[in-house]
C-alpha cells in the first residue's frame, strides 16, 4: 500500500511539473470561439478547469454531474476518474470524455490545441424527432442578435442562400 | 433577393417575418452588398460558419424552412428559389403563392406538412457526417485566422466525412481556381444526377 501510496506521490510531482507549463488551447462551439489559459496537458483528451466548462460547453458542475438544462451526466468528485481529476488541489473536468459519452462529434487539431466540437445529440431530438426548429443565436447584420425563439407568434421563413 | 423583398413587404403586416441567412465563410466583404443591393428589410445575417445549415441539416443553397407561430416545422429541405431562374433550369414561379397561402390560412394551408412528413423530410446524417460539422468549423476558424493551409485540411475533412454537403464543396471550391460552378462543380452533379439523385430536393408543390 505504502508503495501504492508513493507512486501516486510521485506521479503528482510529475504532473505538477506539468501543470507549471499547462497549455493553452482553444475551444469552436457554435459561433464561440474560448481561449482556454490553462487546461491539463494530455495527449488525447481535453482537461479543463470546472469554472472553465461552462464557458467550452453551456454544462455547469454540480453536486449530481455535468448539468445542460435538465440533463445530468454523472461525476464522480469525491475521487479521480476518466472525467474527473485532482491534482495539487486543482480540479479539472474532461470535456471530451464527456463528449464521447453524449455521442457528441469533435474534431482537433492537436498541433495548435485547437478543439472544434459539434452540437450535443440529445439537444437534437426535438428537431430530428418532433420537428421543432432549432433555435439559434446569431449577429443580423444590423448588429442585434437575431434569435429564432424571438419570432413566437410570428410565421417565419427561413432562408439560405450564399454568394458563391 | 428583390422578390422576397416584396413578399415581405406584402406580408409582414401579417405576422409574417423572413429571415434570410448567408452560408458565406466571406462574411460581409462576400456576402453584404447583396442584401444591400436589394435593399433588405426583413431579418438578415451572413452565417460565416454555416450554422444554420449544421442545426438544419441542409446541404444546399438556397434552401427555405416554413416555422410556425409555435416553432414548429411545417416544410424543410427544399430548393427555393422566388422564381425561375436560368430559363427555368432551377425554381418555380409556383413556390411563392404556397408561401402567400399559408401566410393567409396557417395550418388550414393544405401546403403545411404533416409531423411525420416533415419528420421524414429532415436529412439524417451519418456519425461521419455528424463528424464533418466541427470540421467545418475548424477549417473556417482557419481561414479567418488566414492559415488557407489549414482551412483547406479540414475542408477537405469536412467534405470526406460528408460528401452529401454541397456548401461544404461549393464553399471550398470559391477560394480554388475554377470557382463554386465550375468544372468540379458541374462534374459532381453530373454524377449524382446521372446516379439518378437531386441537386434540390423535388420542390412538392400541389396544385388547385
């Protein structure tokens, strides 16, 4: 057990040294674009800071998991697992853990740290299955952001087009 | 762009609003002196992600959505054109005065579709395709940060995981020689066509 113990002391010494050069990286979701200051350094996954999650995703930590509205992913906080670490006394959430478990689509460019991630499936059942429109949020050209569910009461007509 | 114009000068007294969006990684250089020559009123926005095509699952333009006072989908997926265009080669004169039919009767227009046609309507996407979304994404990330290298990987990415997408290729095909209707573009559809597939999905329209 002692050497359980120093093992895991020492791979937290190795990972305090790589906390000092934790990297940077950048997050695409919808139009945002999040610079992340710090994020734990991994080869495959993407660590960040729990304040940080929302910012990357909309889910907020709580007690109960990773929430978006009424869903809830559990985490366990109590102690480290696939989603959830400690080290040094600094928590970090992993946020394409969590994408792979909600079936979300991500694309990366591990070079840059630059992590591009699609829209999250279960939020698209009332569209694939009810037939509900999608709401967005995006800047008129007038400079006000336009929002779908802004137009209730209205019949709308969507249109797309483009200049090529 | 003028015949919407007046279909929305018609209608929106009616609580009737047109929003038109702009698939254009170009933004406004590429896309805004088009709404400014045709002296928009209704709700316009240049989408330089491709955002409402992603949430939508559309793969062309143009393409129109009926959303009713509720939020709901009536029609989706159609070429939708105001008028004919190229002597009749793409859209109808007939598409307008369905849009004018269901801005008079709602969901009385025997044009609205039932849920479960506008359910089977809704383009499903494979895991890939789901794939090609953020990868889109990141390639116009990259070419606003003008690292063209970059965007053209993950472009191309896009178009491999989703070879149904036309924007994906139309887009990509504006910033190499032979432009969006070019060459490439001509031998795609003549492929998919002669394979007895659409550009547009049919626009269904039913007469008197």
């Amino acid at each position: 057990m002692k050497t359980i113990k120093s093992i895991a002391g020492l791979t937290a010494v190795m990972l305090i040294s790589g906390a000092l050069n934790a990297q940077s990286a950048t997050v695409l979701y919808n139009e945002r674009v999040v610079e992340l200051e710090q994020t734990l350094p991994d080869a495959t996954d993407l660590w960040v800071k729990p304040e940080d999650l929302t910012r990357v995703n909309d889910f907020v930590l709580k007690p109960e998991g990773a929430c978006l509205d009424e869903l809830c992913v559990p985490v366990l906080q109590d102690r480290d697992s696939a989603m959830f670490i400690t080290r040094q006394g600094q928590p970090w959430f992993n946020v394409t853990e969590l994408a792979d478990k909600l079936q979300q689509a991500y694309v990366t460019d591990y070079n840059d740290g630059i992590w591009s991630f699609g829209t999250v499936p279960v939020t698209r059942q009332s569209f694939l299955r009810g037939g509900e429109a999608p709401d967005f949020e995006l800047m008129g050209r007038d400079g006000e952001l336009v929002r779908l569910s802004d137009f209730r009461g209205k019949k709308v007509l969507l249109l797309t087009w483009a200049s090529w | 762009m003028p015949v919407w114009q007046s279909i929305y000068e018609e209608l929106k007294s009616e609580n009737f609003e047109i929003i038109s969006v702009a698939q254009d990684t170009g933004g406004e250089e590429a896309a805004g002196h088009i709404f400014d020559d045709a002296n928009v009123s209704y709700t316009a926005i240049i989408d330089v992600n491709h955002q409402i095509s992603s949430l939508y699952n559309l793969v062309n333009v143009p393409s129109g959505v009926w959303i009713d006072e509720q939020g709901s989908i009536m029609r989706i997926n159609e070429g939708t054109y105001a008028k004919e265009h190229m002597n009749g080669a793409w859209g109808t004169n007939d598409y307008v005065p369905i849009v004018r039919d269901w801005v008079a009767k709602g969901a009385d227009s025997e044009h609205v579709w039932d849920r479960s046609k506008v359910r089977e309507s809704i383009i499903q996407r494979t895991p890939e395709a789901e794939r090609a979304q953020p990868a889109f994404r990141l390639g116009g990330y990259y070419f606003t940060n003008d690292n063209d290298e970059k965007a053209e990987q993950y472009w191309t990415m896009a178009q491999e995981l989703d070879p149904t997408s036309w924007n994906y290729l139309r887009q990509d095909l504006q910033y190499e020689e032979g432009g969006s209707a070019g060459p490439e573009w001509r031998a795609r559809r003549e492929q998919i066509e002669g394979a007895g597939g659409a550009y547009y999905a049919p626009l269904e329209i039913k007469n008197n």
